[in-house]
C-alpha cells in the first residue's frame, strides 16, 4: 500500500504543566518554520489572555512544520481532565504521539487517561521524558513508571518498543541519554525519531474523498469552520460536497474555503489530499463526528463520541441592586447570543432554556470548564448571576447514577491522616497507597465528584500548601448516600446598603473571616464575610463611629484590622451554596444571598424546614 512519506501526523499527550506547550514551541523554533526577524511569544500555541496567565491549554490546536522536506502535524491537546474530550477527538487525526512526561514527578493521573486513549487507539507512542533539568530529576524511574503504566493499560507488544527521548523544552535542548550534562543543544532528535518511528499516512487519494471534522473553529465571516483530517481521496476549493450529520441526514453545500496550517498561521489552500490536516468552510451547522464526502458517494465515517457534561450551572441575568453598573452587556437577549455562541465551538458545553427568559441552565465537564466561560464572558463585558455548580445524575440500568473521579494525591507524610479522614468525610474511597520513601505518600481515591467541589481549598489548608491535588472523571456510579462534602461554614450578611467602614469592620472581626477591603459599596443580603459557626448571621459593617463634641479622657490608638480574604472567581464558585449566587461583572465578583431581604429569607427558611420534617 502506498504511503505519503513527505508527512507525518502526531499528538502531543501529557498530565497539566509537564510541558507540551514549551516543547510545540521548540519545535516550531528550530524547524525554522518562523522567519528570522519574527516576533514571537513564550507558548505561542496559547493565544488566549486566559492561557497565557494560567499557563495552561484549554483548547487543543493544531500546527505544522516542515522539516528536511517532511511536513510534521502536531496537535497541542489541554491536559486538564475538564478538557478530556479535545484529547479523545484529537487522537482520531494522527497517527502516533509523543508522551510527555516530568522527569520529576512521574505518571500522574491525566497520563493515565491520555496514554490509554491512544492505546486505544493503536497509535505509535514516542516518549519524552521532559524537564531532565529539573532538581532531583529521576529519570530512569520515571521510564520504569512509564514502562508498567503501558503494561497495566494493556499494550501491544509493538507499543511497549517505544523510544525515549530525554529532553529539557525550556532550554530547547534533547538527547537518548538520560544524563543532563549529556544534552544535544538541539532538539533535531525529536524530529528524526517521529519521522522513523511514527508511520506516514496512507495514500489512498486517487479513492472518493472522506473528511471527518474532529474541531470546530468559528468566523463571523465563514460561519462554523471544521477542521479535521481527509482519510481518503482528494478535495478542491469550490467542489460540491455532503455532509452527512450525526443524525444521518444529508446536507448538500459547495467548499467555499480549504485551508492548511504552517507554524502559528491558517493558509488559504486550493486542494488536499489523503493524510492532511485541513479545515473547511461552506456549511453553517456542521458538528464534530460528523463526514463530509462527495455527493455521489456518501460514506460516513463512525461518529467521533462526545463527552457528556458532569457539572451544571444556573445562569441569571444580574437583578442585584448594582445590576447594569459595571457591565456593557446586561440583557438576556445580549447573554443569550454570547452562550449560543459559545456552544458553536465547545461541543462538551450544552446551554437549555428554563421557564423564565432570564434563566439558562449551563453544563460542562467540569469546574474549570464552565468557570473559564463565566471568566470570559466578565472580560467581555457581560454581567450576570451564576448558582452553586451541581453534578448532573443520570440513570444507568434504572438507578439514580452520579459521575465519580479518580484521584490523586501526593503529600507530605505527616498530613496523610487528615487528608484520608477529610475525603473519607466526602465519601471518597482510598484505592492505592504509595509510600516513596522520601517522606512522600501517593494516594489514589475514588471520590464523587460533588465531593471534590470547594475541596481544593481545604485541602491545601490541610497540608499547608505541600500537597499536590489531581482528579480527572472515571465512570457514573450509584448515587452516595448521606453527607457529600459541601460547605459547613454559615455567612456573614449584610443587613444595610452602603459602604463598608473601617470601624464597621472591626465590630464584626472576631465573627469570621470578611470578604471585601474598607470603602466597598455594599448592599442588604450581600455576603460580606465567613462566619465561625455553622449558621448564617447579619451583621452592619456600614456602622460609622458616634462623634460627639467631647473629648476623649484616653489617647486614641491605632487598630490594626485582620487582612481580608478576597475570593477569586474559582473560590466564589466553590463557596456557594444553595441558597446563594455569585453576582459577576467585568470589575467585581459578589456573593449575595437569593432572598436579599432578611425578614422574607427567614420566613422562607421556616417554611423549608417545616416542609423538610413532614416530608
């Protein structure tokens, strides 16, 4: 069978943070794919101001470089669990990965999924053990790690031949040999192992044309893009074509625009042919999974399977008494286009109406995912509310299911009793318990994922800020039963509208911990702080010092006021609770109760509980 030997096609696999994005870069670099005098940025692969501070990818992207006339596919894929489904899809495109790996710490647990997807998938793995710089670097057990990982997941015999490239993307720097002073000052190793080891795609273009879309991108100019790979045959611009849908029906439409990819840039292209990595543009609502083929030879491919969402939200046009100050766009017409939008790209995002017009309810993979939305929309100038994340329950085999994670954790020794006892409390089971023998203890749980939410921030309380936390979703499992983590904490209410004084402040500080600086403008049923105890209390920080024309008998002196603890948005979202919504607007993040007015709120809190005994 022929083969297309002037290309390659791969993925870049790994856990968050061990370093795919610096290494695309290296190799965009070195290929000499940019011109000598071009500018470019750290991680240019993340574009997205979010991205770029989080140093983190959410969305998988794809580029090209050409190397001593091979032109080399390369997929960055996020490795976040909330971004799971972008790896799964991304892997149906190529034909080999590279598995990056930290020198230093290991297989972690999206190693784990990542690698067996592409098992799965029987593609050729390449490994790089990445960060051989790094202090206490152990190279050599981490490619024993490697090793067992790939037999426990149940690869080929062909599989476990891999190659090991030891690497330090930072310093743009490769080798075969695991010692760090032994390092290439270039990484043409990387290149040289894809091109022998990974194999070229099939060249079947003389057959009818198959494209399957594995990504959508959007233009307000072209409408929905998609990109994909062309499995068979050869496309032009301008050819008629069909698309045959996820629920099998056939939508005729002409190629109005091909591109291909180089480096950072999109390029207009007039043909491409089997094994290439393209994108497509003519037909408005083409989804991922979905074939396109020439019209009198319709051959779908089998559907690409999406990621359902485990997390949703309520989502609220703002009616706080601050509603319309701070945001340009405050309608529900306006919040409703911008999500609908939205959904044109994310497919693991489903928006649904609810009975009123201002309410959404929004679902996604996870916390991260939909908090990177609510985040997006802020610094785009929309306002609104959002509820307390909730799992979504499903019914497997007639029982009430909810998602449960496997997760991961590393800490200290001393800390271990406290972070068992504490997931213990969430329901979480423990799996695996690893002593490293330097005075780190690895723990695997599985833990429901309502469990996990609001977690994090106890957890690093608990092993004061030592502990690496990691989870990514395994399986829906029967509901657990009795208390699943959640917040114990009552809240700290204010009672007047105003702003928040100095002297207000310090008659409320032994209460709890408070939320906002001296000055803040504040309203009744706003939160303004955490109370010590489990109920919630109002309290008037708006209280200004009595003046009278009588001179004090004592000397004033300075009071020194606790540091207040400002929430971020992750941290707002995982404080709430039912009865609470985060107000989000371009400048402010707010938490505030449902029920502003206090005497209503306990009326209504009465009438729940009498409700909750007769029941």
């Amino acid at each position: 069978m022929n083969k297309r030997l002037d290309i390659r096609n791969i993925a870049i696999i790994a856990h968050v943070d061990h370093g795919k994005t610096t290494l695309v870069d290296e190799l965009l670099k070195q290929s000499g794919t940019y011109r000598e005098n071009e500018q470019v940025n750290e991680r240019a692969m993340d574009n997205n101001d979010i991205e770029k501070e989080r140093g983190i990818t959410i969305l998988a992207k794809n580029t090209a470089v050409n190397y001593q006339g091979t032109r080399i596919n390369i997929m960055d894929t996020p490795g976040h669990a909330d971004f799971g489904g972008e790896v799964e899809r991304i892997l149906k495109m190529v034909d080999g990965v590279l598995l990056v790996v930290d020198a230093f710490e290991g297989c972690m647990p999206q190693t784990r999924f990542v690698l067996k997807k592409a098992l799965e998938q029987k593609l050729t793995p390449v490994v790089v053990v990445n960060k051989i710089d790094r202090p206490m670097a152990r190279p050599t057990e981490v490619i024993d790690e490697v090793l067992d990982l790939f037999i426990e997941l149940g690869a080929e015999e062909n599989q476990l031949d891999f190659p090991v490239i030891f690497a330090s993307a930072i310093n743009g720097t490769a080798s075969l040999d695991p010692d760090p002073e032994k390092q290439d000052g270039k990484m043409d190793i990387v290149f040289d192992t894809v091109i022998d080891t990974v194999s070229a795609p099939v060249d079947n273009s003389d057959e009818p044309f198959q494209f399957q879309v594995t990504m959508l991108d959007y233009n307000d100019y072209l409408g929905r893009i998609g990109v994909g790979r062309v499995f068979r045959g050869t496309v032009k611009k301008g050819d008629q074509a069909a698309l045959i849908q996820r629920d099998g029906t056939v939508k005729k439409f002409r190629i109005s625009k091909l591109f291909g990819f180089l480096g950072l840039k999109r390029m207009e292209i007039d043909e491409a042919k089997a094994g290439d990595l393209i994108a497509i543009a003519g037909v408005e609502d083409i989804m991922v999974g979905e074939t396109i083929c020439p019209v009198d030879h319709q051959d779908p491919m089998e559907l690409v399977r999406i990621d359902e969402p485990t997390l949703q939200m309520t989502f609220i046009v703002n009616n706080s008494p601050f509603a319309g100050r701070e945001g340009d766009h405050v309608t529900s017409r306006k919040i409703e286009a911008r999500l609908m939008t939205q959904v044109e790209t994310d497919v693991s995002l489903r928006v649904e109406n609810t009975n009123s017009p201002d309410v959404w309810t929004v679902s996604g993979r996870g916390e991260l995912h939909l908090s990177i939305l609510i985040e997006n929309l802020r610094r785009e100038g929309y306002e609104l509310q959002v509820s307390k994340p909730e799992v979504i329950i499903r019914e497997v085999d007639g029982k009430n299911c909810e998602p449960f994670e496997s997760c991961q954790v590393d800490v200290p020794e001393e800390y271990t009793g406290a972070v068992m006892e504490s997931l213990g409390e969430r329901k979480g089971e423990l799996v695996n318990m690893i002593n490293k023998g330097d005075g780190q203890v690895r723990m695997d749980f599985l833990v429901p994922s309502r469990g996990l939410i609001g977690y994090t921030t106890e957890f690093m309380a608990q092993t004061k800020g030592y502990g690496i936390l990691n989870h990514t979703f395994d399986s829906y499992q029967p509901v657990a039963q009795g208390y699943v983590g959640g917040r114990r904490q009552g809240v700290l209410v204010s009672m007047e509208n105003g702003k928040a004084t100095p002297y207000g402040m310090l008659q409320v500080e032994d209460r709890g911990t408070l939320f906002l600086e001296a000055g803040t403008e504040i309203y009744e049923g706003m939160i303004v702080g955490e109370h010590t105890r489990d109920n919630d209390i109002t309290v008037n920080i708006t209280k200004m010092k009595a003046q009278t024309n009588i001179r004090s008998a004592n000397k004033d002196f300075t009071v020194t006021m606790k540091k207040p603890r400002i929430l971020t948005l992750e941290e707002a979202l995982e404080f709430l609770n039912e009865d609470e919504y985060c107000e989000v607007t371009p400048t402010s993040i707010r938490l505030r109760k449902k029920i502003l007015d206090k005497g209503t709120r306990e009326r209504e809190e009465k009438k729940s509980k009498l409700t909750t005994k007769s029941n």
